[in-house]
C-alpha cells in the first residue's frame, strides 16, 4: 500500500528539521547540555549516573580566582561523589547513549575552547581519553595553519556511542598592506571522532 503524498513528505521534513548539521542524527539525550551554574544534575541516558555542577573560590599568591566542577555521582550506591574536571570559565556536557561515556565542551578563553572525554569505570571514576587532543589538533592545523582564535565544539553523539561530533571553528585576522585596517574571517566545519 502506498503511502499519501503528505505523508511522505511530512517525513522528510521531519527528517531534515531533526538532522544536525553534520548530516549526522542525535537524540535528544546527546545534545550537549549547559553545566555551569545550573543546579539541576545532568543524568546520564540510562539513569544510573548524573553530573553536577559545583562552584568554589580558591585563594592563591595571585588573589582569589573561581574553580568551576564537575561532579560524577551514582544514583545506585551510596557514597562520595568523584570530581570529574575542574575548569575556569564555562562548561556543556553530553553524555553518550551508552552512558558510557562523557564529553566536556571546555570554554576556557574568550578565543578558545576544548573538548574533554572520558569513559566511566565503574564503580565510580573516569579515565580521560588523550587521543581526542591530537585528532582535534591534526584537524585544526589542517584547517587553519594561522588562527587568531581557534574553538572546538561538541555536537553530540551517533545513536551508536561510537563516534562523537565536533564543530571546530577558527578565527583567521587578515590586516591589509598597510596594516592599519583588518578583517576577520571565520571557517568552520564538523569532524567525526571514532572512539577508541
């Protein structure tokens, strides 16, 4: 039986509306989330886990400077709570589908972010997977040799937790030849990253 012409194409219109950018299709649960500031914790998809967020002031020989956390928690058992990271100025995490997984979009300049992955073990920790620095710095040279600002971003994740999105950006200053006047030219794109 064949489906009405309207119902076709209310499907590609869906599709096209819930499709990211990438070309890639995330659910609702691995969509980056705001950490910084927000009280409510972030459960992981399977309800086992959740992040939270928690702020403190540290004193050092150069003043007062603001520690920004991120906790793991488990719902299941009782006990401490693990630090996850600690970071200086803002935070969006995105839990795999899996739960497996967590990753921190770290913006930790105005002309600079990163992102941070961990994989939990269990019962409560993480280990951080280093490989994600290089693949991000490989793509970055590649795309932009000679950046002023240069951000890399999480998308979110493939339905599978095998792979993870990430929309690096950069900031390249062109002066002209007598160097009073400049543009900004801003080159984007998205890079899938395998895990491991």
């Amino acid at each position: 039986m064949r489906q009405p012409q309207f119902v076709r194409c209310l499907t590609v219109v869906l599709a096209v509306f819930f499709a990211n950018r990438s070309g890639l299709t995330f659910g609702e649960y691995t969509q980056p989330r705001q950490v910084t500031g927000v009280e409510i914790p972030v459960l992981s998809p399977d309800g086992r886990f959740e992040i939270f967020y928690n702020f403190s002031e540290q004193d050092s020989l150069e003043g007062t400077y603001q520690q920004h956390q991120i906790w793991l928690r488990s719902r299941n058992t009782k006990g401490k709570p693990a630090l996850l990271y600690s970071y200086g100025r803002d935070a969006n995490v995105a839990w795999s589908p899996d739960s497996r997984m967590i990753a921190v979009t770290d913006f930790e300049g105005s002309n600079s972010s990163r992102v941070v992955l961990f994989r939990i073990v269990p019962p409560l920790g993480a280990t951080r997977l280093s490989e994600i620095d290089n693949f991000i710095e490989v793509h970055a040279k590649e795309m932009l040799p000679d950046y002023d600002h240069f951000y890399a971003e999480v998308v979110g994740w493939t339905i599978d937790s095998g792979s993870l999105a990430i929309e690096l950006r950069g900031d390249v200053t062109e002066w002209d030849l007598t160097q009073t006047e400049y543009t900004t030219r801003r080159i984007s794109r998205q890079a899938k990253f395998r895990i491991p």
